[in-house]
C-alpha cells in the first residue's frame, strides 16, 4: 500500500507540463526497503545535476578538514585569500565587515552576503538563460561587492542563502588541501563510498546533462563548471542515497559533529518554510506551510534543477531525486 501511494504521487507530479524527466528513488536506512520510479527515459543509474545539493559534498569536505585540524569554524575567510581580493566584500551601514567573516558565517549562510545568482535584474541565472558563460571566483567576488549585504554577519536569528558563501568555501577547501576541488571530492567522497559515476565536471569531455528552461533544453556547460562547490557536481539517483545515508550516517566524518550544525535558522522569505543549519537544509513537516505533510522533519538539500536529497528521520527513509 506504501508504494501505491509512492505511484500515485509521483504520476501526478509527473503530469504537470513544467517536469520533462524525472525519477525517485527512496530507501530506508537498513535498504530493506527500497523503491524507484522513473520517467521520460530517466532511471536512477543515469546521470543528472545536483545543483545545490553539491553543498553537501562542500560541506563533508570542511567537516572532515576540521577533524584532520587543518581548520576551524572560526578561521577568519581572509586566511585563506588575498585580502585585496576580498577588501570590501562585505560592507554594511558603513562598516567593513570582511576582516570578520568566519567559516561558519559562509556554512550557516549567516554571512549576509547578497545572492548575485538569483538577486537583482540582471542576475546570473537570467543571464546565462540567454547565453551559457564562463564566471570565475574572483568575478564573482566583484559582482557580490556591487550589491548591499542584507545584514552584519551572524545577526540574531537571520541567515541568507547565497550561492557565493559556497564558492567561497571551495576556495577555502583548495587553499587548505593544496589540492583542486575536483581531487579533494575524489579523495574524501567518491573513494571512501564507492561512487564510480559521481564526478565534478572540470575537463572538456566531462558529460553534463541539460537543464530545462520552461519547454527548452539547455546545455549550460560552461557556468556549471564556474560554479563547483556551490552547484556544480553530476552523480545519479543511486549514488546520491549512497552519499546522503553516509552523510547523516557517520560514513564519511563522526556523525557527533551534527550537534555543532544543528543551529537552525529561517531563510529569506522566498525559501519559507526551510530553514538552514550548517551546510544542509531542514524543513520542519508539522505546520500549516507544509499543510501538516508529517512529523517530524527532512534534513538535507535541494537544488534548483528540482534534485533534492532528504532524510527523514522520523521513518527512518532516505528520498532521491
């Protein structure tokens, strides 16, 4: 009966005009349940954008850096970079705010930063809708010191999703580790679990699945590739629940560390009813907003493709798409 309501909802959802491809794949911890739908040719084997839910592979990566000790929450952002690089990133109400900007501020998304990717007229998604481009970090830096912040890092009770905290955090992990984005995945992610066809597409001959724009099909190689620790990465349906079952497992760093991320705040209005922690996202199931779907909550992240990766620990399940 469970998985004829999984049927029923997932052909409804799939009906709509707006969904072109689509599969789900839910388990629960143990994987003596499992379930997977597919549709318009997608199976839960082949290759689809994360998007945002890349965050959680940034996120495991600095985790598992503050075990080795090569950083800390606290480490201000401009170790790690040029201070003529970052100079003026964050200026408020007349105080320079960058000198204080910490790890943590970039992990909660408590920095304040503006989101150049979704905010203002011309901004980066409406852009690249016209024509695929290249951005590298230190434009996306000047393009966020074009834009007010919203408030002074770690304001009480606020926090701001802006893909430019993750960017920033990439460049952080690559500063730490001496290593490429792309290599320090590899080392601390898709080894240790097995992911033979998760990547971040960096070389020319990397696949990267098209996007779709309303009824179009977009292939958008060249802005994916701009984008890594915030929204860049490629795997399937299959070896994403082999990660999000090791990221809340314990699989990948101790899972005692979540105490320390599990400070939750309410993001800007358009995201309501989630609410973010320390690299993930949580969306409380009990209130009006969600019409009282459950108990409980889901933890984990989604992404602006329509993938997410969720867990739901008050049924012990784990959902994918």
């Amino acid at each position: 009966m469970v998985t004829n309501k999984y049927d029923e909802i997932f052909s409804r959802v799939v009906k709509s005009k707006k969904i072109h491809e689509s599969v789900l794949f839910i388990q629960n911890g143990n994987g003596d349940f499992s379930y997977k739908n597919e549709y318009g040719g997608k199976s839960i084997d082949e290759p689809l954008l994360m998007a945002s839910i890349t965050k959680l592979f940034t996120t495991t990566c600095i985790l598992i850096l503050l075990e080795q000790g090569k950083l800390s929450f606290d480490d201000k952002v401009t170790r790690f970079f040029d201070h003529g690089n970052l100079s003026g990133l964050h200026h408020y109400k007349g105080q320079e705010y960058t000198p204080k900007l910490t790890i943590a501020h970039l992990l909660f998304q408590t920095s304040g930063l503006p989101d150049v990717s979704e905010e203002g007229k011309n901004n980066l998604r409406k852009l690249v809708l016209q024509e695929d481009m290249n951005i590298t970090i230190d434009e996306l830096i000047a393009l966020t010191k074009e834009m007010k912040p919203h408030f002074a890092p770690d304001t009480l009770n606020k926090s701001h999703y802006a893909d430019i905290n993750f960017d920033i955090l990439g460049k952080i992990i690559e500063s730490a580790t001496n290593s490429s984005l792309k290599d320090v995945f590899k080392e601390f992610i898709f080894k240790p679990l097995g992911l033979k066809k998760t990547y971040l597409p960096i070389d020319e001959d990397d696949f990267i699945p098209n996007v779709y724009y309303k009824n179009k099909a977009l292939s958008l190689p060249k802005y994916l590739k701009s984008c890594p620790a915030s929204g860049g990465a490629i795997s399937t349906a299959r070896e994403m629940m082999v990660f999000i079952k090791a990221f809340f497992g314990g699989g990948l760093f101790n899972k005692d560390i979540f105490h320390q991320l599990e400070n939750y705040k309410k993001l800007q209005i358009t995201f309501y009813p989630i609410q973010y922690g320390g690299g993930y996202m949580r969306i409380p199931l009990g209130g009006l907003s969600v019409l009282f779907m459950g108990k409980g909550e889901l933890i984990g992240h989604s992404g602006s493709t329509g993938s997410f990766a969720f867990y739901y620990p008050e049924k012990d399940l784990f959902f994918c798409r």
